[in-house]
C-alpha cells in the first residue's frame, strides 16, 4: 500500500517486497 501512494519512511524503515503479505511468514520477515 506504501508503495503505490509513494509513502515516504525514515531511513531505519527496512521495506520488504512480497507477492502476498497474507503468504507470508514471520520466518521470512525476520531473515
């Protein structure tokens, strides 16, 4: 959702790009 509306985020903000959040998880993130 960030992504399309161009959201902007302080630098120590890490964005991950998925396929489906509902897919993922908290495993993957952590990595």
């Amino acid at each position: 959702m960030a992504g399309t509306i161009r959201a902007q985020y302080p630098s120590s903000i890490r964005t991950v790009l998925v396929p489906c959040s509902g897919r993922v998880g908290s495993d993957v993130i952590m990595r």
